[in-house]
C-alpha cells in the first residue's frame, strides 16, 4: 500500500479559520440531532448499520475501557457496551448525547462531552478508541490524531470507519447521488438542507484510504491498515500505539 500525494491535513478547510469551523459544525450537529440517525439510515439505505455492525465485530476480542469519539447518538456504542466493557462516548455535541441517551439499552454508557482535538481523558487510559464518520469533523485532524495516540495505552488499538473513496465504476453513481439526493433528503425529512450539504462536503474533503493511512502513519501509529466497505464506499481503518 502506498502512501499517496500529499496530503491536507486541514481536509480542504483551511480558508475557514478553526474557531469558525467548529462552531459552524456545532451548529450542524445539534440542528439535525433529533432525525440524525433516521437520515443516516434513508441516506445509507440502512447499509451504515452493517458498516458499524462490522467495526464491532473487528474489536470482538477487546476488553476494558473503550471510547467511542465522536459517538453522538451512541449506536456503535451500544453494541459495543453489549459485551460488558466500559464504554464512554465522547462528543462535542450536548443534544447529539442527549438525544442517544434516553433511548433503551444505554443505561451502561457513560457520556462525556469533549472534542477530539483535546480529549478530557488522562494518558495512556483506554485500551481501545473507535470513530465512526466523525473524525472528518474534526478542525484540527493531526492535533486529533495526537490526542487518540495520547490517551491509547501501548499496544492499544484505534478503529476508525469513515467514508472513503469508491471503486472507480461506482464513483460516478455515487458522486451524483451524494451530491443531489442526500441534501433533498435532508431538507424532505429534517428540514437541513444546508446542514446536509456540508455533511457531503466534508465527505469528498476526507483523505482516499492510503493518504488517511499515511496520516496515521505520521501521528505515530504503527501496524496501520485499512479495508475497504461497499467498494470502498466507507472503510474500516486501523492502526495501533506502539
């Protein structure tokens, strides 16, 4: 696997400066925090669920403290709390929590609200750190990275699935639905249009898989390694703390 062009690690964003870019992503989250996983199930046809469902059981074997970054409504964390671990989730967005945690089966997950780029985790604490489709969120992707690698203890594992880029017959079919469906889905069933056309924007910002592994590369991670879902419509990356 090679490691690609380089890289911008700013994920195409650098005319908005950092403080905007998070409250602007802020400001997304908790307008489609009520409807959020409905709309991923109509923009996905319910296919991001078997995405997650296979990041659960790529972790199977993993024990102790777990933290699902990004987690929002907490779905991956439910299942991943399913086996008896410690799971908390982590995000920036109070309502997304807030709309996860008073649905059935949460009751073992804790919620912290943190963003990546400053976990309020102590070092070397968490024996596995997942992020599903939010890590492109992020203002700062390296300070990201750096604080994941922080707070993972040696050895320690982080599994990120995120969208990623099609095979080349798909890319085509693919790049008109995500570009005209998904924000008519949004303005149809939650009345964001807007709030879903960044969400496809940040999607085609975020790194092909080798350029986001030689990003893990560069934050110090080893044994890093991706495969690909649907195509590579979404991926499934991982890389360890050495």
């Amino acid at each position: 696997m090679r490691d690609g062009p380089a890289l911008d690690h700013s994920f195409g964003a650098a005319a908005v400066s950092p403080d905007e870019r998070r409250a602007r992503i802020r400001r997304v989250f908790d307008a489609v925090a009520p409807r959020y996983d409905l709309m991923n199930d109509l923009m996905s046809l319910g296919i991001h669920r078997l995405w997650k469902r296979t990041l659960v059981r790529q972790v199977a074997g993993v024990q102790g403290k777990v933290v699902d970054l990004a987690g929002g409504t907490g779905d991956v964390a439910r299942l991943l709390a399913a086996t008896g671990r410690e799971v908390t989730v982590v995000d920036p967005s109070a309502q997304m929590m807030h709309a996860g945690a008073a649905r059935r089966g949460m009751a073992a997950v804790r919620w912290l609200e943190g963003e990546a780029e400053a976990l309020p985790l102590p070092d070397s604490s968490v024996d596995l750190l997942v992020v599903s489709f939010g890590l492109r969120n992020t203002t700062r992707p390296m300070a990201a990275l750096a604080e994941i690698h922080r707070v993972l203890k040696p050895g320690a594992r982080m599994v990120c699935l995120e969208f990623s880029r099609p095979a080349a017959w798909l890319a085509p079919m693919y790049d008109l639905y995500s570009r005209w469906v998904i924000p008519a889905l949004g303005a149809a069933v939650a009345g964001q249009t807007d709030a879903y056309r960044y969400l496809v924007e940040s999607i085609r910002r975020f790194p092909d898989q080798p350029g986001f592994a030689a990003m893990l590369r560069e934050a110090g991670f080893t044994q890093v390694r991706w495969t690909n879902l649907s195509f590579g419509i979404a991926c499934l990356h991982e890389g360890v703390r050495a």
